[in-house]
C-alpha cells in the first residue's frame, strides 16, 4: 500500500494491493495444506520464500516497478508465501507438538510471529526513509532469502509425520465445522472479522491521505513509524487489559478502539494524530487476538486446533480484503472524510451490539 502511495495509485489502486496480499490466506490455504500434508515441508516453505524473493527482485530491478497492476501481482505472491507458511506451521502444531502444549505452542508461534513482523517493520521503515520503496524492497528480497536458508538448515525433524494424526486437510475441515458451530467461535471470528475490515477500510485512505496532503517523508513514514513503535510499547499493558476481560468485554473493546482509531483519523491534521490512529487500529488488534485465543481455548478441540486457526485466518483475510475494497469506494463515492465517520459509526453500534446476552460471559478454559 506504501508502494502505492508513492507513485500515486489511488483509493482503488491500495485496495487492490490490500486484497492481493491477503486474500491468499482464504484461498491458497486449502490447497496449501493439502500439499504440506503430502509434500516436505521444508522445500515447499522454501521454495515459497525464493519465489517471493525472486519476485520481490524482478520488481526491484524490473520496468514495472512503478505500476500498480505489478505491485498486485508482487504482493499477491508474498500473500501465497505466507499462506504456505501458515499451513506448514500448522502441520508441524498438529504432528510435531503434545496435544497438552498444542494451544500454548500457538500462542507462543503467535508472539514470535509478532516480533518478527516487528523488526520486519522496523527494516523496512528505516531503509525507506533512508533510500526510499527500493531500500525497503532490497531489504524484503533479503528477509525472503534469509528465511529460505534458514527453512533449509532445519533438522529433517521437521519431515516426521507420526502415525495416528489427523491430517491437515481433513483438521481444516474440522475446524470449519467447529467455527460455524461453536457460538462462542462463531461470534468471535465474526467480531474479529468485522475489526478487521474497518481496519483495512481504515488504513486504505489514510495513508493515501498522508500521501497527498502531507508527503511521503514527511508525513507518512513518520505516522507509520510512530504508530507502530507506540503500539510495541504498550502491547504489555494491551495484553494484561485483554486478558481480564470476556468474550463480551473483548469485543466491545476491540470495536471501540477502531471507532476511535476513525475518529482520530477524522480529526488528524497532521503526523501525530495520524500516528494516533494508525496505533488505535494496531491495537484493537490485540483485543481481538485475545479474544479469539481464549475462545480456541475453551471451544476449539486440541486435535484440530490448528485447523480451526487456518479457517479463522481465512475469515479475517476475506474481511480485510473486503474492507479494503468498501473503505476504497466509499472514499471515492462520499469522501474521506465521511467514511470516516461511518467506520466509525460503524463500529460503535457494533461495540454496542456486542454487549447482547447472546454473547457468552465468560469463556471456561480446558
């Protein structure tokens, strides 16, 4: 989306690159998983992490780096990158981890995830400043390639695949069922999914923009900078509110905070509040990871927990794509700042929604 901004695509062109790199959570990751359930997991990772830094480089140093139809195409092979990661992550929760550590290994996968995005962030947001988009995509293509040797220098551990384990295709399957049937799962996913794609709505004009009325150095790498690294800090205290809540407390929480993100967004004239609600977004993020965790917990067996996780993941991708594609042509359609408001109303009418007796209270862990 940053790419986008700065060769002047607009709301459309930001959606696109939205959609592209996430929809192939929802739809590369069942065929994904049926071949990590059939193939090693280290060449397929592998050869998912050279293909996304081939990629990566050919846009660097090819004529197209400039058109948004490429940066589609690119961002859609990093998004099919991560979906095989997911699945091959997944495959290893379900034959390589005791089904008493399966919830705890997820969680733990999670927070180094996280921190990885973190430095990713962190890379990218340094060289850009410093070199501009093709610092930041040369430090891409070499995280790509330095994950692909890492995957290769893995133990041939990582290939057993013991007997008397449900594949993964078939703890897809599962998972679909037990989130469509689980109250608790189902609401939490459609909470979760609903915060996403304001998110994306969200982030789709805004960075836009900044782009236009303050400039890229200026204005957006800064309030991206900003907001992230003010996020990180307060993630502790983020994680210790999150979990003293309910499945109720959660989602009126999480909405909440992307309601204020919009009005924030609304009010900005400038770096700071723009940092503000970009970090507001983030964290409602930790709202709903939260929520989702907890009702896994309680509601999503462990013999197909990591199932259920790659269907929610499907869910939220198609939400972001969604509300990338609805925040783009309301902003065109009513402006931006209008959409603004409506994110926002939006999602305090959810938020109140949420606090209906039909939500469970309290989520009973196992």
């Amino acid at each position: 989306m940053w790419l986008s901004a700065t060769v002047g695509g607009g709301p459309a062109a930001a959606a696109a690159i939205i959609a592209a790199s996430v929809l192939p959570l929802a739809f590369v990751g069942p065929p994904a998983a049926l071949a990590v359930a059939r193939g090693s997991r280290r060449r397929l990772m592998a050869a998912a992490q050279i293909g996304a830094g081939g990629a990566l480089l050919l846009f660097l140093i090819g004529p197209l780096a400039d058109v948004p139809p490429a940066m589609a195409a690119t961002a859609l092979l990093m998004g099919i990158t991560r979906a095989v990661f997911d699945a091959t992550a997944a495959d290893v929760l379900l034959h390589l981890v005791a089904r008493s550590r399966t919830h705890a290994a997820m969680s733990q996968l999670t927070r180094r995830f996280g921190a990885g995005q973190a430095l990713g962030v962190a890379g990218v947001l340094a060289l850009g400043a410093l070199f501009g988009p093709r610092g930041a995509l040369g430090f891409a293509v070499a995280a790509a390639l330095t994950g692909a040797a890492v995957t290769l220098s893995h133990s041939h551990h990582i290939e057993l695949r013991p007997e008397g384990v449900i594949p993964l295709p078939h703890a897809v399957r599962a998972g679909v069922r037990v989130a469509g049937g689980e109250p608790l799962l189902r609401g939490a996913l459609l909470a979760g999914a609903l915060s996403v794609a304001i998110g994306a709505a969200l982030s789709t004009i805004l960075v836009l923009w900044l782009r236009n009325e303050v400039g890229l150095h200026a204005g957006l790498i800064p309030a991206l900078a900003l907001g992230f690294v003010g996020v990180r800090l307060v993630r502790p205290a983020l994680r210790y509110g999150a979990t003293r809540s309910g499945p109720r407390g959660l989602i009126a929480s999480a909405l909440t905070i992307q309601a204020a993100a919009a009005l924030v967004a609304y009010a900005a004239g400038g770096v700071l509040l723009s940092a503000a609600a970009f970090a507001l977004s983030l964290a409602s993020g930790a709202f709903v990871g939260a929520l989702i965790s907890s009702a896994q917990r309680a509601a999503a067996p462990t013999a197909v927990a990591p199932g259920v996780a790659l269907v929610g993941g499907a869910v939220w991708a198609s939400a972001g794509a969604g509300g990338a594609a609805v925040g783009a042509w309301l902003s065109l359609s009513v402006g931006m700042g209008a959409t603004y408001l409506l994110l926002a109303a939006v999602a305090l009418a959810a938020a109140g929604a949420s606090l209906a007796p039909a939500i469970p209270r309290a989520v009973t862990h196992h």
